[in-house]
C-alpha cells in the first residue's frame, strides 16, 4: 500500500532529515497552508491536511521506522491485514518463543537454525525481538506536553517611524488554549473503550502466511481513548483572532527582527507558548539614504554660492540646521554633522549626518546671462581638465 503522498516530498525535506529540521518544515508549511490563512480556498486547505498526514507520521519513530521500511504507514499495520488470508491463516505467534527455532526442539529436524543465520552474535537473543522491534510492535510513548510553534510576521514602517520608534498594534491569528476543556483536549466521562481494540491493547496482524498480535496503534495499547473535547477536537487549542501591542524602537534596521515573548501558538497540554517574531521593513526616504547608523542626503548649492561661500539651511532628522559652505567648495565635496545621525541605543552612540554637495549651473535663458557668463570664462580661462591629459 502506498501513500497518497511522498512524506518527504510533501515537507520538503530528505529522507534522514533530522526531528528539528522535520519540525521546522512542518510549521513553516502549516502556517502557510492554515485554513485560517486561506479561507475559502479548498486547495490551500487539502495542502495543510497532506502536510499535516506527513509531520503526523515522520514525527513519530514507530511511524517513520514503519514508513522507511516499507514506503507506507497505516493504522492497520500491514496491507491486508486484519483477516486469514491464504495458507496458515489464523496461526498466530502469541507465547511463541522463536528462540526454540535455534534448538534441537524446534530446529533439530532440520538440522538446526543458528544465532548466525539471522545475523545474531549470541544464543539468548530472541528472534521474537527481532520481529517486535522490525514491526514496530512495542507500546508507543503516550502524548507528552509540548511547547507551542513560534509565529513569524512582516511589519511595514515607514522611514520616520524607523528613526523615532512607535507603538503598533497587530491583528495575528494563534492557536491559544481551549476554554472548554482548558487545554487537556478531554471532555467530561474520562477514557473510553478503544473501538479499534475493543479494550484488549492488542489487534492482529496478518504478513502473508504469518499472523502477529501487536499493539494497537489507535490507543497505543492502553485499550482506552481520550474522551475528546468537542470544540478543540482532542488538541487542546483553537484558532483565534489577538490584537497584540508591540512597541518598536528608534533606530531599527530594515530586516531587524522584534521577539514578544509567549505570543505564539500555545502549547499542548499545559507545556509553554512559543514566541512571536517580527520581521521589519523599512520603506525608503525620497530624500535621506541610512548607512549604519549614519544618514546621507544631498543639497544642492548654485555656482556663485559655492565660489563665494555661504551658509545655508539642510534639513536633518531633527529638523533644521545651519551648513557653512566654504569659498571654492567643489560639486560632490562631502560635509559632516556630528551627531545628527541614527541614535543607536546598543552602543549608546549616535551616527552622523553625511551632506553631499551638488554644484548647479545656471540656465542661459537670456542675453545678459549668457554675456556675464562669457565674461567669467575670460576671466578665468585655465583648463579643468589639464591635470587629467598630463596624466594620460
């Protein structure tokens, strides 16, 4: 019997993939895929219920053992069972002790199995062990409390919410604790008889001609359910809707990520919540480019005013300041305001203002404009661009 889907393929992973990598796969997948996230959408939703087939059976040893094993997994054990099928139907091996197939007893007519036949290094080992532990047939761990799966999220802010810090609230979708059966995943009644054992912890299997009594993975060979919480359905938590308060700080970095503690899914079973993580974006300035915690800006000068020198107004993030623009100053020559920069609380240190000037000329529109110009020209009739050729 084959699967409907690849397990491996379906998470994205390799086979050998570690429990974390598994895990990580597995809820980057269903936050994406989470009906809740996609409402309406049919195929979204049968996506979120393959993905959640493959982590339910890879994060399981008996389960994924089951599956590299024989490329399937099913609650029944193996194809076919559950019913005599052909010759020998209704042997079972119950209180068989295989280690009689490597005496006289049960062997000598044939002259006798040896340990070294099955690959065993000594006569105590049972080949009942072997087949207990290849068929997954020992008691699975009953359900442990688990923390619950941290939530990512992408904020946008604007470039002045970046430099200032803000206070934003966000409308986030997590699993929190169910308030029916306060997170036990149980109903009043307590346990009740396991159907698929009828109580016994034990179903038959049938291989082919041989029948084996394992344990019974519905119940996990207790022989009872769980009385299951009909709101959370056996979980211990719902999906809901929370408006949570987070505070940005001043001076963050596009790509900078804000952790708040507790306010991921919850987790099953009284175990801790995970965290929520914010991813920040920052949109551009039309006029200040950051760099570290430096702000670079660009300020346009006229011709006469940088010839001359003057003092000029550039704006800052904290408003206005006074520039001084010395005779001669050149296009692109780079000036520098201490301290008018990004404040970085980390290091308890504040960037600087880098101004860039550019030198623009005037349009020769008229006349006159055009003579004072020429007049300029004979005046100072050296070549900018000497230097450059006597280098060439």
């Amino acid at each position: 019997m084959k699967p409907k889907h690849e397990y491996y393929e379906t998470l994205g992973i390799k086979r050998g993939a570690a429990e974390d990598e598994i895990r990580k796969a597995y809820r980057r997948l269903a936050r994406k895929h989470h009906p809740d996230v996609n409402p309406g959408d049919k195929a979204a939703e049968d996506r979120f219920k393959n993905v959640q087939e493959a982590y339910d059976v890879l994060s399981d040893a008996k389960k994924r053992q089951m599956y590299d094993q024989f490329g399937f997994y099913s609650e029944t054990g193996f194809p076919g069972a559950g019913g005599p099928q052909g010759p020998g139907a209704g042997f079972g091996f119950d209180g068989f002790d295989f280690t009689d197939i490597f005496t006289g007893a049960a062997g000598g007519a044939r002259g006798g199995m040896k340990p070294e036949d099955f690959g065993q290094q000594g006569g105590g080992s049972k080949f009942s062990d072997l087949f207990s532990q290849f068929l997954g047939g020992n008691r699975r761990a009953q359900r442990q409390p688990e923390k619950g799966a941290d939530l990512e999220y992408t904020l946008s802010i604007d470039f002045w919410r970046s430099m200032k810090g803000t206070q934003v609230k966000l409308n986030i979708a997590r699993q929190e604790q169910c308030a029916t059966c306060h997170g036990s995943g149980q109903s009043g009644g307590g346990n009740i008889l396991c159907p698929g054992c009828n109580g016994s912890g034990t179903v038959s299997q049938q291989a082919g001609a041989m029948r084996f009594n394992l344990s019974c993975p519905r119940c996990e060979g207790t022989g009872r359910l769980r009385n299951v919480c009909h709101t959370c359905h056996g979980d211990g938590r719902v999906t809901s809707q929370e408006t949570v308060d987070v505070r940005i700080p001043a001076g963050v970095h596009s790509g900078d990520r804000l952790r708040v503690a507790g306010k991921g899914n919850a987790g099953t079973m009284g175990a801790a919540a995970g965290d929520l993580y914010i991813t920040l974006r920052v949109d551009p300035h039309p006029f200040f480019e950051r760099e570290g915690d430096d702000i670079k800006i660009q300020i346009p000068v006229t011709v006469w005013e940088a010839a001359l020198g003057t003092k000029i107004e550039v704006p800052t993030i904290d408003g206005r300041a006074l520039l001084k623009i010395p005779q001669g100053t050149q296009n692109g020559q780079r000036f520098r305001l201490r301290e008018r920069g990004v404040n970085n609380a980390r290091k308890d240190k504040r960037g600087d203002q880098i101004i860039e000037v550019v030198v623009q000329a005037p349009k020769a529109q008229d006349e006159r404009t055009r003579e004072i110009l020429r007049e300029l020209a004979q005046l100072h009739d050296e070549d900018p661009r000497a230097e450059m050729w006597a280098k060439i």
